[in-house]
C-alpha cells in the first residue's frame, strides 16, 4: 500500500510521507469544512431544497478533491465558491428573477468557457488582455459583496427608510450572536487555532440550542436525497443573450480567483523552479474548470480551488495525497446533515463577514498612483455590493477603464481583451 501510494503521488521525490499528508488534509478541511454549512443556507433561499444542496455541496467537493489529487498531483482543496454562490442566490435568482435552474445553466456555460480557455491560449490571453488594477477589483468588490450579506443576514444592519441603512438592534440575542460568532473567529485566528471558522459556527449553534433557540435534531443520519437538485440545470433557458453578462461575471470571477489561488499555493509549496515554471499548472487549472462544470451537476455554483489550502500546506501538504485526504472527509460528511440543519444563519454571518476581510487584503495591491486605473478600479469595488450585482459592478468598471484611458490619452494601452469585453457590457445597458 505504501509503495503504490509512493508511486502514485511521488511522496518520496516531494520529501513527504502518508503520515504528513494526512494531516495537511485534515487540516485544510477543517479551515474550508464551513462551506457545508454556509452553501446550503445561501442557496436554499432560491427554493433549493436544502438538504439536497447539502449533499450536493460535500458530494461536488469530495469528486473535485479527488480530480486534483489524482490528475494534478496538487495539495489542494476544492469546493462551490464563496461570493459566486452568493450572486447566483442574491442577484441572479433574487434581483434578476431567473428561476435557480436557469441559474445554473449560466454556471454550467461558464464552466465550459472556463475550460476551453484552459486548454487553449485563451486563458493567457485573457489574463493578459484585463489590467492587474481591474483583476484585483474585481475580487475586492466580490469581498464587500459577501461581507455586505452576512452583515444583513446577521442583523448587524438593517434597512432604514430614512438613511436606508443603519445599525441593527443588538439588544436582539440573534443579532448579538451573529456578532459574536465574527469576533470568536477574529480572537482564534489571532490566536493561530486552526479552524476557527467552523470552531465559531458550532460555538453559535450551541449557544443557540442553550437559549432555545433552534431545536436540536441530531447530528448523524443517512444523508437526503440529492433528487431535487441533480441535473436540474436549464441550459437552453441560460442560452439567452440577456444572460451573457451573468455568464461573464462567473467565469472571470472564477477565473481569476482559481489563477491567483493555485498561484499562491505553488509559491507556498515551492512548486517553482530556477525558471519560474510551475510544475503541473496546466492540469492544476485543467482540473479546476473541469469541477466547475461538474459541480453545477449536483446543484453548486462554481467550484473552485480554496486559498484556505495554504493552511494544509504550511501543515507539510505537498501532494495529492492531501487532496484526497479533504475529498473523503467532504464525502464522509454527506451524513452531518441534521447538524447542517439545526445551523441558524445568523451563526455563519460571522463567517461571512470574516472570508470578506480576508478577501479585501488585496486592495493594497492596487496601483494608487495611476487614476486612469484607480477610479475604474473602485468603481468596480464599490459598485458590485452597492448594485447588489456583480455583473453591473464588473460591467461598470469596465466602462469606466476606457472612458478614463481616452481621457487620459492612453487609448493604445487599452488591450484587444479589454475592448472586447466592454463592448459586451455596454450592449447590455443599452440594449437590456
């Protein structure tokens, strides 16, 4: 068993062991395991069934696990991505009123997309074509975006007719957990005690069951069907052409997400060598927008790589070993489904509200000095939770970068990619 598993994932040759990889794999789940909980909260508000999109959030995770491990050989964990289930529920099937099959309709064509950009120059052209300023906008509004819901949906703020927004009651008990579960992880991350988001999820839901305020249904059971949700994609009804800045918004969300992740994880596990190349990029990437077409199979919005993997590797997680390791704890947890049940949304707000933080530290990578770049930049970051849309956000900002690049003189420093693009998003204003 060991020498086959040596030959499988190169243990020896990466200066690792079983042992080590194990534990890299229990330990990057234990940092992503919260998007069981928090993924069928967001998306059962569309109608999904709930403990269908709870099967279906471990079952998309656990296969894309297992594609990463095996085919990329990269310690890296997979799952529906944060920001991009919650565009799907808030703007797509909540604001733009597409039933949630459509939705995924949408998802699985930008999963196509995805993947023949992989396996083609596109994706390099793509990455190329759009500014870095932009890129990095384009995550930091997805950041506001998800910490502006987990405000709301903890009760931390509230509408106001008057200043149509203010500050929520606290003298609430559901509004002072909410708030409570965000400074529980802040104080153990501070702490370095690994895993404090689900350590902070389950300490909420407990306090919740102490003061009655959930009912406790167990915690192991056999898991729901998965019946209401697979393969209940619309992808005739998402083949509209008021729907291709939905499209675009889920595959360059995820595709510069997945970039930016997998390339931070091979600088974490030195993955590169003296010339900069990164050992098996290509299938790492390959097997990513793969999942993301699988993953709509059983009801997900886009899966995608977890920057939470650093966790893992920093634990001694070089190989898919690892990999594997977090796709058989996501299959195994198939059977939590009462304790997914029992979770109260204030009690993941916190969790919310936190990933948002972490995904905003990219602003300072921005270029401050170039305002021709600057403002079509926070453009993007302010409008994407303002328009409650990351579409009209992305779409807006892009506007903006060639408004501000023929003002500025600069028009032949705006690539083909970039013209391409805010072709497609004004056509959407005008003629949607």
């Amino acid at each position: 068993m060991i020498d086959m598993l040596d030959n499988i994932f190169k243990l020896n040759v990466n200066g690792t062991n079983i042992k080590r990889e194990i534990l890299a794999g229990f330990t990057t789940f234990i940092t992503m395991s919260y998007i069981i909980f928090v993924n069928p909260q967001i998306m059962s508000t569309t109608g999904m069934d709930f403990g269908a999109v709870f099967v279906g959030t471990c079952l998309a995770a656990s296969i894309a696990c297992f594609i990463m491990g095996f085919v990329a050989n990269w310690p890296v964990g997979l799952a529906p991505g944060m920001g991009l289930n919650a565009f799907f529920t808030y703007s797509v099937v909540g604001e733009m009123g597409y039933s949630w099959e459509t939705a995924l309709g949408a998802v699985f064509l930008s999963g196509i997309l995805f993947f023949i950009m992989s396996i083609t120059p596109l994706r390099k052209w793509m990455i190329d074509s759009i500014p870095t300023n932009l890129r990095i906008a384009m995550a930091s509004g997805v950041g506001f975006f998800i910490g502006f819901i987990g405000l709301k949906n903890g009760g931390i703020i509230v509408s106001n007719d008057a200043t149509f927004l203010s500050l929520g009651d606290f003298s609430n008990i559901e509004t002072l957990l909410s708030a409570l579960g965000f400074l529980l992880i802040a104080i153990l991350t501070i702490r370095n005690i690994k895993g404090s988001i689900i350590i902070s999820i389950l300490a909420i839901t407990l306090l919740s069951l102490t003061f009655g305020l959930v009912e406790f249904n167990g915690v192991i059971s056999y898991p729901p069907s998965l019946g209401p949700v697979f393969l209940h994609l619309d992808i005739i009804g998402a083949i509209d052409i008021a729907m291709i800045s939905i499209i675009a918004s889920f595959l360059f969300v995820n595709l510069f997400d997945t970039t930016g992740t997998l390339f931070g994880v091979a600088t974490r596990a030195n993955f590169i060598d003296e010339k900069g190349n990164i050992s098996n990029l290509d299938k790492a990437l390959k097997c990513d927008s793969s999942t993301s077409i699988i993953g709509t199979f059983f009801g997900c919005a886009p899966v995608t790589s977890y920057v939470e993997s650093s966790s893992g590797i920093e634990a001694g997680g070089r190989t898919g070993l690892t990999a594997i390791t977090i796709g058989f704890l996501f299959l195994f947890s198939i059977f939590l489904s009462p304790l997914a049940s029992i979770v109260p949304s204030y009690a993941t707000s916190g969790a919310l509200i936190y990933v948002s933080f972490l995904i905003l530290s990219g602003l300072q990578k921005l270029d401050w000095a170039d305002l021709s770049e600057l403002i079509p930049s926070l453009i993007i970051v302010v409008m994407i939770p303002l328009t409650f849309s990351i579409a009209d956000g992305i779409s807006l900002g892009f506007i903006a970068f060639i408004v501000m690049k023929i003002a500025s003189g600069n028009i032949k420093s705006i690539s083909s990619g970039s013209w391409f693009l805010t072709l497609i998003f004004v056509s959407k204003f005008i003629f949607l």
